[in-house]
C-alpha cells in the first residue's frame, strides 16, 4: 500500500464547527496525507492529465 496517497482538501470539506474542522485538518497532516487547497489539487491533476492512463475497458482486460 506504498503507493497509496490520501489527502483532504481543506477548502472541500466541512465539520460541525471551525475547532473540529481545524483538528481534524491537523490529524490528517500529522499522521495520514496531506491537506491541500481546491486549487493545489486542481493544478496537479491538470499536470497529469497528459500522462497514458488506461480507460476502464483497458484495465479490465489487463487484469482479465
């Protein structure tokens, strides 16, 4: 699972007030992913987007 990496788009998501949300943005960057803006995560996947990823009917079969 190394190649596994969660984040939380801090301007994305919400809680129950501005103290819960802010500890639960701290425990995230702490110990588990990163915590990133709308905007970060946009421009990265706008970087990617050139590279060859498979189509669903492409990973079906290699996995077949």
């Amino acid at each position: 699972m190394s190649d596994v990496a969660p984040f939380m788009v801090v301007d994305g998501t919400a809680d129950f007030s501005r103290d819960e949300h802010v500890m639960a943005l701290g425990y995230v960057a702490k110990r588990v992913g990163r915590v990133e803006t709308t905007d970060a995560v946009i421009e990265a996947l706008e970087a990617t987007a050139h590279r060859n990823v498979p189509h669903d009917d492409q990973l079906a079969a290699a996995l077949s």
